[in-house]
C-alpha cells in the first residue's frame, strides 16, 4: 500500500496529466461532436467527483444529485435570462444555492443509513424532477422548458470549454486537498465506523452534512455548465435516471479514488456512442460490459488500471536488475 505522500505525489503529477490534457484536447478536438462529447464528460465529472468523496470515502449513499444538477441549471438560466446577470455570475449562484440546500438537507436525512438513507435521497431526486415539471413560470415546465440560453463567449470566441475545464481542475484539486488532509482522514474513519470516529473527537454530523454539501454544490455547477452547454432543455432533462448514471459513474470508476469520477463520466458517455451501430443489442451489451466492469475489477476502473500500470512498471524494473 502506498504512502499518503507517495499518494499526494502521484495525485499532483495527475493534475499536471489532468491540464495537458485539457490543452490538448481543445487543440486537437476540432469537431463539433467529438468537443460535445469531451464537454459532457468533463461536465459529469465534475458531478462525479463530489459524489465520489461523498459515496466512497464517507460511505454515504445519494440517488438525488439530479435535483442539484436541476437546481444549478435553472438557477443559471434565471439569473441569465431574468436578473439578466453573466453566466458565470450564474454559475456561481446555481454552485452556492445547491451547497446550501445540500448542508440544509444533510443534517435530517444523513441520521439514516444504508437503504433508508438512498430511499429519502431518491425521494428527493424524484420531487425535484416533479417541482420542476410543474412550476413552469421559473423552469418553463416540459414545454417549451428553458430555451435560447446565450453562449459563454469573450468577444466573439466561444470559451465553454476552456471555463468547463477551469472549474473541472478547480473541483479536482479541491477534493484532492480535502483527501489528503485531515478532513480526508476523518471521513474515511467515518466510513469504517461513526462510534469510532466520534470516539475520537471527530464532530460526524457536522462533517458528513460539509461532504454532503460539497457534493451537492458540484453537482449544482454541473448543472450550471450543462445549461450553458444544451442552451435549451427542459424538466425530462433532470430525471431520476441522471442520478442513477452518476452513481454508475463512481462505482465502475473507483470507490476508493478521486480520479475514478473522471474515468466513470468518460466510460458511462462514451460506451453508449461506441455501441451506437448495435441498437438493437444496445442495452444488453451495455449492462453486460458494466456488470463485468463491477464483478472483476471491485475496485473500480481507476484503481485496477492503476494498478495494473504499477505491476507492469514493476516486473519492468525486475527485469532490468
């Protein structure tokens, strides 16, 4: 087992990995497509990354991340097209409202555990889809929805991907901080056991409701940069099954990772593009793949390919000597 500073070392050369290649994929990704693709991929990771430090190194469980997508979205769109405010203004706010709601919601909720706790998650994700669906004069309900959002430009260059992959480094090295201090510490001591860690001074409510928190709020400027990516969409947009994908994305990813987010978004967007030509075996083989995924590699894509990565370094240097 590695070090944490060996850990904190490899996470940084990840970041350094992590920006090039960003750069390159803006320099190289020139059409339309292939750039819609590597934007919904770093929009859900950013999602997935906060589910990740919730999910894998508290243990707690969310199936409701859609309604702070949700909330993130159309707090963006009013602040665009009501309060007439930038974009990233509106971001912001979308980002700040959902964490507030998610600390808000946290204290109840977190006192339940395993099924209770992702059942009342759940609840939440499917009124959110229903408030939504209904309260057509701030969303615009399923018809028309939100439409003719305006494009993140300066001047008259499009910078969506460029500010989707700042918020991306952002909400990565955020977590990665969190990780690997004493907070990171204490929520894996919370996930091994909560009489433990408050055995040893550990405050768990407050700190599981901060996790919770910084989940949701990642999940809201997902939501924030999705409506600046689609520019119209409407309620079916933040169904239940958004939830369910990003939890799909942190267990094929990695549990025990931050940058199992990162490889979940990337497999749960692209393995459906790449099945494209099968659609009458579409699911089936999709389910089959994802179910292998879980069955032989536990702990996540990330990990395993880590880990197969070091093995192959290291019967390298064995060879070498």
């Amino acid at each position: 087992m590695s070090s944490p500073s060996s850990s904190a070392k490899g996470d940084f050369i990840g970041m350094g990995v992590l920006v090039v290649g960003l750069i390159a994929a803006d320099l190289l990704l020139g059409s339309h497509f292939y750039r819609g693709l590597a934007l919904q991929i770093m929009i859900f990771s950013i999602a997935s990354v906060g589910l990740t430090l919730l999910v894998g190194f508290t243990g707690q469980i969310s199936i409701g991340q859609n309604a702070f997508v949700a909330i993130g979205a159309y707090m963006l769109a009013n602040a665009v097209q009501a309060l007439h405010l930038h974009p990233v203004i509106g971001v912001i706010l979308g980002t700040l409202l959902s964490a507030l709601l998610g600390f808000l919601i946290a204290r109840p909720i977190l006192r339940l555990q395993g099924h209770y706790l992702g059942l009342a998650t759940l609840a939440i994700g499917a009124a959110a889809q229903i408030i939504a669906s209904q309260w057509r004069e701030v969303t615009g309900g399923l018809d028309p929805g939100i439409v003719d959002l305006p494009a993140l430009t300066i001047g008259s260059t499009n910078v969506l991907f460029w500010f989707v992959g700042l918020c991306l480094v952002i909400v990565v090295g955020l977590a990665l901080c969190v990780v690997h201090s004493p907070v990171g510490r204490a929520l894996q001591t919370i996930r091994t056991s909560e009489t433990l860690a408050a055995g040893n001074g550990i405050p768990v409510a407050a700190t599981k409701a901060a996790v919770f928190a910084f989940s949701a709020g990642t999940a809201g400027l997902a939501g924030g940069l999705y409506a600046l990516f689609m520019r119209s969409f409407n309620a079916g947009s933040f169904g239940v099954m958004m939830s369910i994908e990003l939890l799909m994305m942190v267990m094929v990813g990695s549990l025990s990772t931050i940058w199992g987010g990162l490889f979940g978004a990337a497999l749960v967007i692209l393995l459906p593009q790449a099945l494209e030509h099968f659609e009458n075996a579409k699911l089936f083989i999709y389910g089959t793949i994802m179910t292998l995924v879980v069955m032989f590699m536990p702990s996540g894509l990330a990990s395993s390919a880590f880990h197969l990565i070091q093995r192959l370094f290291g019967r390298k240097e064995e060879v070498s000597r």
